[in-house]
C-alpha cells in the first residue's frame, strides 16, 4: 500500500507542477493582486532565468563568430611588428682580457 500511494502522490504533485507551469505560461500580472505575491516572484523568477539564458546563448554565439572571423582575417604587417619575438643570444661568449 506505501508504495501505491507514493506513486499517487508523486503523480499527483507532477501534475500540480505540470498545470502551474502552464498556468504561469499564460499569466500576466494584475494591478488587482497583492505586490509581489508568490505567483507574482515564480513569473519573474521565470522571466529573468530565461532572459538570462538568452544572453548566454547569444553571447555564446557572438564569440564563436568573433573565433571564426579571426580565423579567416590575414594578419597585418602592423601586428607582425607589434608582436613581442623571442630571440636567442647566440653570439659566441667573447675572451676577457685581463
């Protein structure tokens, strides 16, 4: 019998969970509502996670078109100048004279 009613109540509040989902998807704010009521919280709550998400995955985006750019542009004598070169002191180690 536990086990049973587990599988109730686990069905039930997926349920509950389901229908809130969609009740928020078609909610909209009242000037007739308390302020920030717990309905009010969980559709900005939801609002700002996904304007959140968009921002990852657009910024996402714009630095893998940034990579893929740089991979095609040639590079310019300018920057070949800029860069630091490492050279190596091979002159031979000249006698002392003492």
């Amino acid at each position: 019998m536990k086990l049973f009613a587990k599988k109730v109540s686990k069905s039930v509040s997926s349920k509950k969970k389901k229908s809130a989902e969609t009740d928020l998807a078609d909610y909209r704010p009242d000037e007739s509502e308390p302020f920030m009521n717990e309905r009010q919280k969980e559709y900005f709550r939801r609002k700002l996670l996904d304007w959140k998400a968009d921002i990852l995955r657009e910024s996402k985006y714009t630095l893998e078109q940034l990579q893929e750019e740089s991979l095609h542009l040639p590079i310019s004598p300018i920057a070949l100048r800029a860069r630091p070169t490492r050279r190596l002191n091979c002159a031979p180690a000249t006698a002392s004279a003492s």
